[in-house]
C-alpha cells in the first residue's frame, strides 16, 4: 500500500474513495453474473444451430449418390457473397446479430444439368446460412467474454486491493489522529501543570 498522510483531509478522501468502491462493487458483481449469464444463452443458442446443421446434413445422406454422378457441377455450386447483421446490446457490449446471408450462385444450364440440382441450392444455401449464423454467435461469445474478463478484473481489484487499501488506510489513519489527540491531551496536561510553577518561581 502507498504511502498515505496521517490527515484529517486524507481521512476524508480515503472515506470517500472506500463509499465509492462500495457502492461500485455490487453493479459490477451483477454485471458479471448477467455476462456469465448471456454467455452460456450465446452458447446454447450455437449448439442448436449446430444441431439444426447437422440434421440438414443428415438429410442429404440420400442425395450422396446423385453428389457422385456429377461431380464437377457441385464445387462452388453456392458461395456467400455477404452476410447481413444487425447490432444488439448486452450489458453495455454491443454486439453483431444475424439476420441473413447473401449468396452467389454457379450459372448452370437448366435444360443440361438434373433437377435435384434446384434442391441441392437450396439445401447448401440453408446449411452455409446456419454456418454463418454460428459464426456469428462465436463473435457475440468471444465479444462478451472479454468484456467479463475485464469486468472480472475489477471485481477482483475492488474486492481484493481497493477497498482493503482503503479500510487499512483509514484505520491507519485512525490510529495515528487518535495518537496525536492524546499526545496534545498530554502535553495541555503537563503545560497546565507547569503553570503554577513558573509563577512560583517568579
């Protein structure tokens, strides 16, 4: 702990500052459970997109055949070409949110390719969507994270050096005021004392 002067002024500050660490630490504390909270929301909300990619993919399993008899028609078939997001707010950390993607699709031949070649589009759109959605919440979770990492810290700085600081400042503080009013105490006593003596001597 630095050095603190032994005042009556400083007293006062580090009474201040131990209020205002008081009244900090539990809007942190909440904060912290609510990011911890969101966090494990932002999670869940992932793996059932993983979950919902993963039936998709399931479903595709009749197609696999078909996938083989043209396989130069397949690569590149669809891309993304965006993908739009809007913003939301969780306890002060703003964060993207999905909304939709945007997709390039290879220019084919109506008449010369099959016509599962439609539901193959459409299926891969719905499967690249949902990876970019998870991507997404993998953005919101690691956004969050750091934000209850930092608040964390200060959760531990006030708990565990701020306001301990403060309190052995101020006790400190105490002690010593209290010494030098019994000292002055001591010292009007011994002056009061003396008096009478100095008169006799005169």
């Amino acid at each position: 702990m630095a050095k603190v002067k032994l005042t009556k002024t400083e007293l006062k500050a580090q009474s201040d500052a131990l209020k205002r660490f008081q009244r900090f630490l539990p809007m942190l504390q909440l904060k912290k459970q609510q990011l911890q909270s969101e966090i494990a929301g932002i999670i869940a909300k992932a793996e059932a997109v993983s979950a919902r990619e993963r039936a998709v993919r399931e479903g595709l399993n009749k197609w696999v055949g078909l996938f083989a008899t043209d396989e130069d028609l397949l690569p590149g078939l669809v891309s993304v070409k965006s993908i739009k997001k809007g913003e939301s707010n969780i306890a002060g950390v703003a964060i993207p949110t999905f909304e939709s993607i945007e997709t390039d699709v290879k220019e084919i031949d109506a008449w010369a390719t099959p016509a599962w070649v439609d539901d193959a589009v459409e299926v891969t759109t719905q499967i690249l969507s949902l990876q970019c959605e998870r991507q997404v919440y993998e953005e919101q979770r690691r956004l969050v994270t750091e934000e209850l990492r930092q608040t964390s810290q200060r959760v531990n700085l006030f708990e565990k050096v701020k306001i301990p600081q403060c309190k052995e400042a101020i006790r400190v503080i105490k002690i010593a005021l209290g010494d030098e009013q019994t000292a002055a105490v001591t010292r009007g006593k011994i002056a009061k004392s003396r008096v009478p003596e100095s008169e006799v001597a005169a």
